[in-house]
C-alpha cells in the first residue's frame, strides 16, 4: 500500500481497503486458515470477470482500472483505458448539468451521479447505457466507483411502446398527442426557450400549419361500413405524406403529417419560408386527394377542406394557432368545401365581434339597449308624410350604435328576433299611438319589420293582436313588412298568419321587391296591400353617369302590375330631386330616403308632418 491513493495502478489498495473492512462493519474477522492475499485475488477476478461494466477513477476523474466488461463496451483493452479521462469515454461532459454534476462528485459531493448516455461502439453500432459515479464506501478511500449498464434492450421497448403510443394504428401517421408535442416544441424553440445550439434563425423562424378535414367522410362510413373507412383514411395518409415529401421547399424537413382524429389531419411546417409555400403546400394536398382512390375494387373520389395558418412561430401559442386554423378551416367549409382557405386577421376579427354581438343579443334586450328610429314615407304627388317605418337600433356599451344590418340575421340565426321583434313592434305601436292622440286629424301609419322566423317560431297574430290592444293603436295604422323571399310561395302557417292579420285590418307590405326570384301570378293570391321596390332599381336608372334604361322599363312594368292587382308601390332608397321626379312620372306612389329624410329619432317625427 505504498503507492499514492490517487496514482494509477494503484486499484490493489482500494480493493484491500474494501476487503478490510469487512472487520470494522461489524462482520466476523477472517479465520487464519483465510489468506489476505486469496481475498484480494478473489476480488481482482471478481472484478474483471463482472457481467457489469466497471472502472475505478480518481479525483481528478482519471480511469485508475477498469475491467473487460468495460472494455468489451467501449470496444477496446481494459488497459488502454487506463489514464483517460472517465468523462471522454462515457460522455459525461457533454451537457453543462451532467458536466457540473460530475464535478461536483468528484470534489467530493457524497450524492452519486446517475444519467443516460447512447455511447458509440468503434464498430459502428450504438449502445444506451446508464451511468453511475459513487465514492467507493471505504472509509478514507477518495477513489470513486463507475459503473456503466447497457440498457439497450429496455430503451428499445420504451422505443417500440412510446412510438405505439404517439402513433395513430389506422394510418400509421403520428397521432394527435405527437402532433402537439413536435407543434409546441417548435413555439419553444422559436421563444427562446430551447437551447443555445438551436441556431441563430430561432427569433425568425416562422411556423405553417395545413388543417385538412375529408368532407363527407361520414357518408362512407354509414353507407361502405368503417372497413371501408379505415382503408380510405390509411390511403389519404400515405397520399398526404407522399406529398409532403415531394412538395418544393423542403427538402430536409418535410412537414410533419399526423392524424388528428377521425376524418383530421394536419400538416406541420417547422421551419416555414412563408404564406406562399403554405399555400403551395395546401393546393398540392388538394390535387393529389381528387384523384380517385381504388380500395379493393370499391372505387372513390373524395375531397378535402384546408385551413392554412402561417405566422411567425415566436409570440404564438399552441391554442392560438390552432384556434385559428380551425376558424380558417371552417370558413374553407363554408366557402363551398373543397377548397383551402388562408387565415385573415380582419375576417377573424369580424367573425369574434359577430360572435360577441350573438352571444350578447338577449341580454341587451333585457338591458334596454336598442332604440327606435323612424324615416318618412312620403307620396310623391303631395310631398306630404304618410307613414314611417321603424328601424331599430343597438346602442352597443363597446361598439358604438349598430344598425341592423349587424346584428338582425344574428338574431335570426339565435333565435333572439322572436324577443327583439316583440320589443320592436310594441315600441313603434305605442309611440304611433302617441303621435295619433297629439294629431288626430293627420293619423300616420307605422311599418315595421318582421322576419319569416318570428312567423314560424311564436304566434306572429296573437302577438299583433295583444299588443294592438295594450297600446290601442287602430289595426289600419300599423303596416307590417316581410321580405319577398319570406312572402312569396308562402303556404300553411305563413300564409294563414298573413290572411288574419289582413283581416284585422292590419296592412302587409312586400319589402325589397324585384330581388327575388318570385312567381308573379302567385302575388294576386297574397293578402298584400303595399310593394316596396328595392332601392338598387331607382339607383340604377337614374344614375347620372351611368344611366340604365331597362331598370326604368322594369320599375314602370312593376309599377303597372301593383296597380292593375290594387297595390301601392313604395320606391326606397329615393336621394335625389331627379329620382324623386322620374319615379313620380313613372307613377309610383310613397318615396322613401335621403332627399326625404334620414332615419330621425321620435320627437323630429312632429317637425315633419308640419313641413317646419
């Protein structure tokens, strides 16, 4: 035991020092009949014929022995190893925590070191190792223990489970799950969150995505059986990644094709070069899906909706991105399918403020949000004011006043026009009744709208008749109007409501006339009183600079059918003397607009019967 405690060669010691102190554990002491000198051969052979992998180090992290195991390992002499550096032969000094923690044990530090390493054999094939660095429990021995496992077998099982787990069995394809992880590892590298070695490009990166949704895929399911759908999806799955593989712009990294569930799947740009390889991307993945696909004799053609998203990768977020793709895939749908859609911040925005204007449409009404406001319905021969109609209004606590063409096809569409039309009509009813009693000698009508769904969905007559009765507005003072394609080729309960409003003397008003596509023959049979012919007809032919003749031949034809069936015609939209003119010439009867009167609030109502 003469050679220093931290020299190489010197593992006789150390060895000697664990078979000592077997005494000074507690263990019975050897029996003269057992020779020192047979113990420590015992633990030399011991050592060297280890299954285990093994070296004994110094401080200074210096291999002082190692045996065959290790050498067999690392593919050379356990001698040869001898004087290296422990941290070079198993890579302990590749990251800065393995680095650090490592030197830590070897100044001492009574915590063992433990990691995983993939250490590479001279022949070529890699092996998974665990590693560990402990003191060797001699009591003042400062050499140290390593020991090196090979866990190739147990890391290629977690290998095989992990890729069973993270990949869809239909298709093959990485699943949602894999999907996400690969997606939010490259937000993080783009934020700065990944290590230094990422590149100097991180801060610019950019990141696309391609959300593709089969349209009509349930069809094949309920009428071919999911056999028959199972095959067709593995199909557009090897389709989609023969496709990202061949696409133009990315020859390293093609994007990432995964199944996202059902019918969905995804395309993951990492390293983006912009909209324009998104959208190439997205119009390629269309091709190649028209064309038909033959499963085992069952021939068919599908096609694909896209939503596309490119953005740069730093400052997103996963749900952020995937919010938007899904919003650029629906809009795709609603396109007509069949086609890719690129996100659009302003469509977005509008789509999130139509989506707040519907979710908040009930509680303004409860909250007394909306107003009325009134335009002049004026005849033409005599200038004088024959009626209003009520136009409603949203004062809106964020967006200012709306009007109406912002928020009624939401409330058609939520069924909120059933609450808001009651509101509106018994508004205009009572405010017309006021008016009636201050000028008794020059009663005006009040028109006010009504959208098919509040015929359908509540009882449009009861409702007229009840508040007709709580304002005590005459039934001949209010107008009700409905748009043509609501009115005309109405049948059952439309039409039996339209007929006993007309019978109470309630007057029916055809709003927008001449934009639809209507039967004629079938308006002599509608209990109708009043047309209103749609303002892009007096726009037209009496534009000064560019004069239509055959929209003033239709308005006359027009014209001349109300009156020969004993209608009225109204004429929106009027803005100007020289429209106002030729539309009396013509011979239509109320004008309405502009060079009338803008929309006024009720109290301005008074100043304009009087002409002040």
């Amino acid at each position: 035991m003469s050679a220093h405690p931290d020299g190489p060669g010197s593992v006789g010691s150390t060895l000697e020092l664990i078979t000592e102190s077997d005494g000074a554990t507690g263990h019975p002491a050897p029996s003269p009949s057992d020779s020192p000198g047979a113990d420590l051969r015992d633990t030399h052979a011991a050592f060297n014929a280890s299954r285990l992998a093994m070296a004994v180090i110094d401080r200074r992290g210096l291999v002082v022995t190692a045996n065959r195991a290790l050498g067999s390992l690392l593919g050379t002499e356990p001698e040869k190893l001898i004087c290296e550096p422990a941290s070079e032969l198993v890579g302990l000094g590749h990251d800065c925590h393995t680095r650090d923690a490592f030197g830590e044990v070897l100044k001492g530090r009574d915590v063992p070191l433990r990691c995983t390493r993939r250490l590479c054999h001279p022949d070529g094939h890699s092996v998974w190792t665990e590693i560990t660095v402990a003191p060797v429990p001699v009591p003042g021995d400062r050499r140290l223990l390593l020991s090196v496992t090979d866990i190739s077998e147990r890391r290629n099982l977690q290998s095989r489970l992990r890729h069973l787990q993270m990949h869809d069995p239909v298709t093959r394809l990485p699943n949602r799950t894999l999907f996400f992880e690969r997606l939010a590892a490259a937000l993080d590298t783009a934020s700065g969150r990944a290590p230094a070695s990422a590149g100097p490009r991180q801060d610019r990166r950019r990141v696309g995505l391609c959300y593709l949704d089969l349209d009509g895929f349930k069809a094949v399911n309920d009428t071919l059986g999911h056999r028959i759908g199972d095959r067709l999806l593995a199909a557009v799955a090897q389709r989609l990644t023969h496709c990202a593989e061949r696409v133009a712009g990315y020859p390293d990294a093609p994007p990432l094709v995964a199944r996202l569930g059902g019918d969905e799947f995804a395309l993951l740009v990492e390293d983006s070069e912009g909209t324009e390889q998104l959208c190439e991307l997205a119009a390629s993945v269309l091709a190649v899906l028209q064309q038909p696909f033959d499963l085992g004799g069952q021939r068919l053609s599908v096609s694909a909706s896209i939503g596309v998203v490119e953005r740069p990768a730093a400052g997103t977020s996963t749900m952020a991105l995937m919010q938007a793709a899904d919003t650029t895939l629906y809009w795709a749908k609603a396109d007509g399918k069949g086609r890719w859609a690129l996100f659009d911040p302003e469509r977005n925005a509008h789509r999130v403020t139509r989506q707040a204007l519907s979710s908040t449409l009930r509680p303004a009404i409860d909250r007394g949000e909306f107003l009325l406001e009134y335009q002049p319905l004026v005849g033409l021969d005599d200038g004088t004011v024959s009626g209003v109609e009520a136009l409603v209004r949203w004062q809106h606590p964020e967006f200012g006043v709306l009007g109406p063409n912002r928020f009624i096809g939401l409330a058609e569409e939520n069924g909120a026009i059933v609450q808001l039309g009651r509101w509106v009509l018994e508004t205009a009813c009572r405010q017309a009744r006021r008016w009636q009693l201050d000028r008794p000698d020059a009663p005006i009508t009040v028109s006010v709208n009504v959208a098919v769904r509040q015929v359908w969905d509540s009882d449009l007559v009861a409702d007229v008749a009840a508040i007709l009765e709580r304002t005590g507005l005459p039934p001949e003072l209010l107008q009700l109007e409905l748009t043509e394609s609501a009115v005309m080729g109405s049948a059952g309960r439309p039409l039996q409501a339209l007929q006993s409003l007309s019978e109470m003397g309630v007057g029916i008003a055809i709003d927008d006339f001449g934009t639809g596509y209507s039967n004629l023959a079938y308006l002599s049979r509608l209990p109708v009183s009043v047309l209103k012919l749609d303002g892009s007809f007096v726009r037209g032919f009496s534009s000064a600079e560019h004069p239509n003749p055959a929209d003033e031949m239709i308005v006359e034809a027009l014209v001349e059918l109300a009156h020969r069936l004993g209608l009225t015609v109204t004429a929106e939209c009027v803005e100007s003397a020289e429209q106002a003119t030729r539309l009396r010439r013509i011979g239509c009867d109320t004008g309405q607009g502009w060079f009338y009167s803008r929309p006024v609030p009720p109290e301005r109502i008074p100043a304009l019967l009087t002409g002040a």
